[in-house]
C-alpha cells in the first residue's frame, strides 16, 4: 500500500476528529470525507485539494504528511517553538542544549551496535528534538542579533 495514500487515509478515519466533526469544519458533507479517505484508483475517490489538506491537518494535529512530503524534498520538517525565544539564561540554555546533544549520540552510538526497530523510532525521535532546540536557538540569536552563547 502506498504510504501517502495511508497517511491521508490516518488523517482522516483514525484522527481525534471523526468524519461527520472533519466535513463540518470543512464545510462538506461526511460522504466527501470519507471518499476524501478512499484510495485513488477507487472510482468513489474524491480529489483533497491543498487547502482542504491544511484544514485536516490543523484539525487533526497531525503533521505526518508535512514530514512525508520534506523527506521526499531532501529535507526535514521543524517545528519553529511556539515563543520567540528561549527565556533561559544563556548558560543554562547551553547547558539542556548539550545534555540533549549528548543523549542523542549515546543513543545513536547504541543503535548502530544493535539496531532495533524500538530504538530507531526513539533515536529518530530525539534527532527530531535536537533540530527542534536548534531552531529555538537560531531564532533566539537572530531576534537578539548580539547575542554570544559564551558570554552573559
């Protein structure tokens, strides 16, 4: 089965809203959903189009085809922090930031000695967190222009 096709098919029959709370917020009826859901070689199918897509999303909170569709770009999909910046002291900011680093690599090392399908999904996980705190730190630099890491 294709994987788009079972990301879409997720988004809409196994999210936290079901089909007839998806067709409302959408303004269509709970048929078009759920052929919205169908795969594309049924004759039943019905086409999503782009802002309907965002709309489940949203709705849904599940940004897994936003993933899907970077990683087929050659990129990764980041989550930029919900506040500008991060409130801590420069210092202790350095310091979770290297903790983070450091898990990750402990994890990493461990998985490439044994691999398991449990340990990749943590180590794809906390990479996923450290390119998160990445960003965090990025957009505080950027906001505070001066900004050095090593001094206060």
């Amino acid at each position: 089965m294709d994987e788009l096709y079972t990301l879409v098919y997720n988004l809409i029959h196994r999210g936290k809203l079901n089909i007839d709370e998806l067709a409302e917020i959408l303004g269509v009826s709970s048929n078009y959903v759920y052929k919205m859901g169908l795969n594309e070689d049924s004759p039943s199918h019905s086409d999503i189009g782009l802002r309907k897509l965002i709309a489940l999303m949203k709705a849904q909170g599940d940004d897994r085809i936003v993933r899907y569709m970077a990683q087929r770009f050659g990129g990764v999909f980041v989550k930029l922090p919900r506040v500008a910046t991060d409130k801590r002291e420069s210092s202790e900011m350095i310091v979770y930031y290297q903790e983070c680093v450091t898990n990750t690599i402990k994890l990493m090392i461990d998985y490439f000695r044994d691999p398991s399908p449990n340990a990749r999904a943590i180590l794809i996980n906390m990479l996923d967190d450290v390119t998160a705190k990445t960003v965090g730190i990025r957009k505080r630099v950027e906001k505070d222009g001066q900004f050095n890491l090593f001094t206060e």
